[in-house]
C-alpha cells in the first residue's frame, strides 16, 4: 500500500512540476516576445549593443522549447529556463550604465 502511495505521490509531483515549467514557458514567451521587439527598436538610438544578441537568442531557444514541448524532459526545460535568466541578468548588469 505504502510503495503504491509513493508512485501516486511521485506521479502527482512530476505532473504539477511539468505543468509549472510548461506555464513558466509560456510567461517567458509573452515577455521575449512583447520584448524583443521593443529592445530592437532602441537599436538605432545606442547603435548595437551585446543586449541585442543575447535577447535574439533567448527568443529563439524560447520559441523552439515552446514548439518541442512534449519533447524535452523537465530536467532540460529547467535548466535552460535558469540558464536564460542568469544570462538576462549577467548582460543586462554588463551593459547597464552606472552613474
């Protein structure tokens, strides 16, 4: 009964973990896309900058995690969506202007 209950347990947990990350996909689509296009617009004002390149490139990974969903494990979907926010955060504090 015990190591059923575990099963059930461990089932429950994956399920809402995969719904998670899927719902964190989706929250990241909507801000890489309403995003990119306004970071692209500021091109012609500051000329290009490393920030450019690095939001073309989340949106693309985003996009493609978003299309092959159903394919990539949970363990790559967290660890390219952590991986996607450490690099937002590392070139976002490289190319900031301090006062």
């Amino acid at each position: 009964m015990t190591k059923k209950s575990n099963e059930s347990t461990d089932a429950s947990k994956t399920i809402f973990l995969g719904a998670f990350v899927n719902n964190i996909l989706i929250g990241s689509l909507v801000l890489v896309v309403f995003g990119l296009p306004s970071s692209l617009m500021r091109w012609s004002d500051t000329g290009f900058m490393p920030i450019y390149a690095v939001h073309i490139f989340i949106t693309v990974v985003t996009i493609l995690m978003i299309v092959f969903h159903r394919l990539i494990s949970l363990n790559i979907k967290g660890s390219i969506i952590t991986f996607n926010l450490v690099v937002v955060g590392l070139v976002n504090k490289r190319t900031s202007i301090n006062p």
